[in-house]
C-alpha cells in the first residue's frame, strides 16, 4: 500500500507552466476515473435491485462491469505516478547521495516511458484491429474498442508524466 | 540456457531492480519482457502487449479492489472513526488502558469498512490521538496502539490483499474473507491484552478515563450503526451467496459515500479527495498486478515455480519446516517492502509448494485459505517493523513530536503477540477454518 491514497502531495515536484497542465489532465483523468468507478457500483446496485424486485437485472452488467474497471484503472494510472504514489524499496539507498538517488529516478522514469510508449502503440494498433474485426461483448453487442479508446490517451499521459518526472530528476542531479 | 536458468537469473535481476528504487511494477514489466523475449523473440511480446493491460484491468473478480480502495476513501470522509472511538471509549474507556483500546476496537470497526491498513491508521489516528493525549496517555504507547491497530484493517474484511491472494491462487473470495474474520477478531484481543500488560506495569504510561452510564454508552453505540449495518450487507450479502463480491462491494461503497455525504465530509475538497485518494492507490496496485502479469507469463513459460516446487516437496522436509522457512522469508522481506508486493511476487512460487505438502492432514481448499490467512498476517507484520514500517511513517506524520524509535520500541509487544498468533493458527489451522465449517 502506498502512502498516495492519504498524502496528496502539492509540492513533489517544482513545476513550470507545463508541469502544472499535465498535473490538471492527470487530476481530470483520476476524477473521470472516479466517476467512471462510481457509475459502475450505481449500475451493480441498480441491477441487484432490478433482479430482486423486478426480476430483470441490467442486461451484460457483468460486460459493463469489465469494460468500466478497465476504463476507471487506466484513467487512475497517470495520476499514481504524477504524486510518485509508487511504492519503492528505499532501504538500501537511504543514505546513498541525493544525486545518485534522483539518477536511479531518472532511470526508473524512463523506463516507464518507454513500457508506457510501447503500450500506448500496441495498445493503439490492438484498437484498429479490433475495429476492424467488429469483436464485441456478447450481450450488449458493446465494441471491445470503445473501452480501448480511453486507455490509449492514459498510457499516453503516463508516458508523458513520466517523461516530465524524469526532467524533475535530471533537474536535481545537476543542482 | 535452460529454462529454469534463465527464469532464476531474471529473478535475481529483478531483485536487483528493486534494491535499486525501482519501483515494483516497472521492475516486473522489464525483467519479464526481458524473459519473454529471450524466451519466445520480440513479436509476441508486441503481440502480448496489445491485449495485455485490457485483459488485466477487466477482470470481473479484481473490480472489487477499486471500490473497496473508494469505499475505504469515503469512510474515511465520512466521520464514522470518531463515532466508532467514542462508542468503545464509551464502553471500556474506564478501564486500566481502556481508551488505548478503545482505539484498538475502532480500528478493528473501522476495518470492517476499510480493506486498507495505512488508511485504517491515518483516519483513527486523526481521530484516536489527540484524545489519548488529553487524557495524559504516554505518547509512545498511543502511537504504537495506533499503528499496530491499524493492521486490523486489512485482517478483517474487507481486505484487499486477499483479494489479490484470492484471484492469484483461484480461491473464493467469501470463504477466505470468512476465514480472516477470526484471526482478526483474535488480533484485536491480542492487542488489548498487551495494553492491559503494559498498563499493569506501568499505570503513569495508560491511566483509567472516565466512566460513561450506561445510557450513554448505549447512544455512543447507536451511532456506529452504519458501519454495522455496512459491514453485514457486504459481508453477509458475499457469503450468503446474495450478490458477487462486486455487486457487495459496490453497495458498500454507495452506502459508504450516503454516510459521508450526509456528515459533510465531501463538501467542498472532499469529494475530491476521496476521488484522488482512490485513483492513486487503484494506480498503484493496478500496474504491479500489471508488471505481476508479465513476470508470471514468463515464469509459466520457464516453468520455474513448478520446478521449485518439485525439487522443495522432494526434499521430504518437515512441512512446519517448510511453513516456518517462509514465514522466516516474509518477515525479512517484510523490513523493505510492502505487503501487495510481496503477495504478488512470492505466492506465485509458494503456494505450489504449499499445496505439493501435507500439513496436518488439511485438504487442497482448507490448505489454500489457511495459507492465504497465514501470509496476510505475516506481511502484515512488515507495516511495523523497522526500518520502513509504513503504519508507523504514517503515525509519526501525525504525531511529529514522537521520535520513531520511541515507537518501534513500543511497537515490540505488539509483534510478540502477532508472532504468538500466527504460531497458533500454523498449528491449529482450524482457529481460521472453523468459522467456514460453521457456516457451510
């Protein structure tokens, strides 16, 4: 568990006029997330009830359960890495130099981006593909791809908040 | 290289990683990406990677673990930790160390709405604290009662880590919530036996407070109704079969955010709090099961965790020898990191050894969810043990005037009596399986 879900870090990072947008879109993602989350227990509610006293549940809840935990996970991950929510095991580098510290940073930032890149393209190339394949959940005939379309912009933003934190680092082993 | 050199030089690797601040997840995508390449080429790594973060982030089972991480947030908002303090300060505060714990059972209450720890020991802290201190308790025994507390939260369901535990080894997720109730309850006792200790010998350190009549405490209970009445809905809607584990969970969160919304607790910033608190834990948890995900295709491929396995039930060892060595294991990697991490990296390479010996005669099912009891109560053990107990980080955030040391050396009775307790459930597993016998 990490110490992200009760610190709201303000300062972890200096930021210029970019910092700050890519801090907004990384809130605005965690909020849709959020949202995202919220309106899927609302329609699990609104289906145990729609079972118990109407005898219809919602149709493919278990579908849109699926496709709305995927959206609201990839919508939280840009965020999570914009607060350095990440957990790491600090206990051997405790008292190693600052600055060898913020190059180890640097490496485990970029490293991210690149996972991060790499999965934004696969994951943009698996979206055509399955588009062009028409593959859908089985009983609200829901397209696999639009669940896709809003992973491919978090993935994205997470390259791009890792790039950035990877700049914060650079910027700390030079001072 | 073979197989299983080359699935044992990627671990080692992959340790390597770690001891170098990189953070898990990132560490487990690299070394089995590194595996998988080496293993099958570059294309269907490429390949894997199309449908791999989709096919992690929609699993039906793992939808629990954002809702509870929101439910845990809006419980948090919601100002049930100061109703659920006061009702047991209400009830045993007169008590030699009775407000300590009180502390104690509101953790333990607040764990019946809240599957994370860290979150349990912030939120009671905030409230537990201030008033152990105006009751002149000494500050090290209240921040250690706080943080040792706080590991209710995961002990008692809803919990999250057993989720995982649940999803990785293919158990039912009622049964092991079900499982946990009793060692939970147990470690609470446990905890309030130390207070009682400790206030016995040293009467200055955790004096009486003041008594409440019975009609008071009656009204300081009535207010705690809706953690009751939370917690029997998403517990007993679980395991009486009446709703998926989702479905439960997302009546408690719902239910959750009603209890915070009506005590004002998302006016203003708080709502969006609970929607960052929320996202940033999903965040985290989700790209290690998503670096988790990685590392195990590469590790079935390698057919390490199998071989290990043969070559441990081979041995023909005493099986509480081999119970004990991973414990042993747990506690040491408990100092440097967190509890997730280590389920998701060693149970996959465990758990068939558990499951390879005979300990006690118990059956495959029984075997899994005593074991899954065990190992959640052993990393929990990391969250407040030096140097990184992250219960007690949490707490000196909240009591800046208590030097850590003071704590972690008050926190020793408590891991005594933790160590004590696990002891016992290793060699009398139905402490943890009776309560599945008495309700199947």
């Amino acid at each position: 568990m990490t110490v992200a879900e009760l610190i709201v870090d303000e300062t972890s990072q200096a930021r210029g006029p970019a910092g700050k947008v890519i801090e907004n879109v990384c809130k605005f993602f965690a909020i849709c997330g959020g949202l995202v989350l919220t309106a899927m227990a609302i329609m699990s509610i609104a289906s145990i009830v729609g079972r118990s006293f109407f005898s219809s549940p919602i149709v493919g809840d278990y579908e849109l359960v699926q496709a709305m935990c995927a959206v609201a996970v990839s919508m939280s991950l840009p965020y999570t890495h914009w607060v350095r929510g990440h957990v790491i095991v600090d206990f051997f580098t405790t008292h190693a130099n600052p600055k060898f510290n913020a190059f180890l940073d640097l490496l485990a930032n970029l490293l991210l981006a690149l996972f991060s890149a790499v999965i934004t393209w696969r994951l943009w190339r698996g979206l055509w593909e399955l588009k062009g394949s028409m593959e859908a959940s089985m009983l609200l005939d829901i397209p696999t791809w639009w669940s896709y379309a809003p992973m491919v912009p978090s993935f994205a933003l997470l390259c791009i908040a890792a790039i950035y934190a990877a700049g914060a680092d650079l910027g700390k082993m030079k001072s | 290289m073979t197989g299983i050199e080359l699935g044992s030089v990627v671990f080692i690797g992959l340790i390597a990683l770690l001891a170098l601040r990189m953070h898990i997840g990132i560490a487990m995508l690299l070394a089995g990406s590194i595996g998988y390449v080496a293993l099958s080429g570059m294309d269907p790594l490429l390949n894997y990677f199309k449908s791999a973060a989709y096919t992690r982030f929609s699993v039906y089972d793992l939808s629990v673990v954002p809702l509870f991480l929101l439910m845990g947030q809006f419980a948090t908002h919601g100002g049930l930790s100061k109703a659920l303090f006061k009702a047991g300060n209400a009830m045993i505060g007169h008590w030699r160390g009775g407000m300590a714990m009180a502390a104690v059972t509101s953790c333990a209450g607040f764990g019946a709405i809240c599957g994370s720890s860290l979150a349990t020991a912030a939120t009671m802290g905030q409230v537990a604290l201030p008033e152990l201190k105006a009751h002149k308790y000494s500050p090290r025994l209240s921040t250690a009662v706080i943080a040792a507390g706080g590991t209710l939260g995961i002990l008692i369901p809803p919990s999250v880590p057993l989720v995982i535990y649940a999803i990785i080894t293919e158990q039912n997720i009622a049964k092991l919530f079900l499982a946990a109730f009793i060692p939970g309850i147990i470690a609470a006792i446990g905890y309030m036996v130390v207070i009682g200790i400790i206030a016995r010998i040293r009467p200055e350190e955790a004096p009486r407070g003041d008594r409440f009549t019975w009609g008071q405490r009656l009204q300081a209970l009535g207010e705690t109704w809706p953690v009751l009445l939370i917690f029997a809905v998403v517990i007993g809607g679980i395991y009486g079969g009446l709703f998926t584990p989702t479905e439960a969970a997302s009546i408690g969160t719902i239910a959750t955010g009603f209890v915070a919304w009506t005590s004002g607790g998302l006016k203003g910033r708080g709502f969006l709090e609970c929607m960052y608190g929320a996202a940033g834990a999903t965040g985290m948890i989700f790209l290690i099961l998503l670096g988790a995900d990685v590392l195990n295709v590469f590790l079935a491929l390698t057919q390490v965790n199998t071989e290990l396995a043969k070559w441990v039930v081979g041995m023909n060892l005493h099986p509480l020898m081999v119970v004990f060595t991973i414990i042993a294991i747990y506690l040491v990697l408990g100092c440097i990191m967190d509890s997730l991490s280590m389920i998701l990296l060693t149970v996959p390479m465990f758990f068939p050894i558990i499951m390879g010996i005979d300990i006690w005669g118990m059956d495959a099912e029984s075997k899994a969810i005593w074991f899954g009891i065990v190992a959640l109560m052993v990393v929990e053990i990391g969250l407040i043990t030096p140097p990184v107990g992250m219960n007690v980080f949490i707490i000196s955030n909240l009591a800046k005037d208590v030097p850590m040391k003071e704590t972690f050396k008050y926190i020793v009775p408590f891991l005594i009596s933790d160590l004590i307790r696990i002891t016992a459930i290793v060699f009398f597993p139905s402490i943890t399986l009776v309560a599945l016998k008495i309700f199947t």
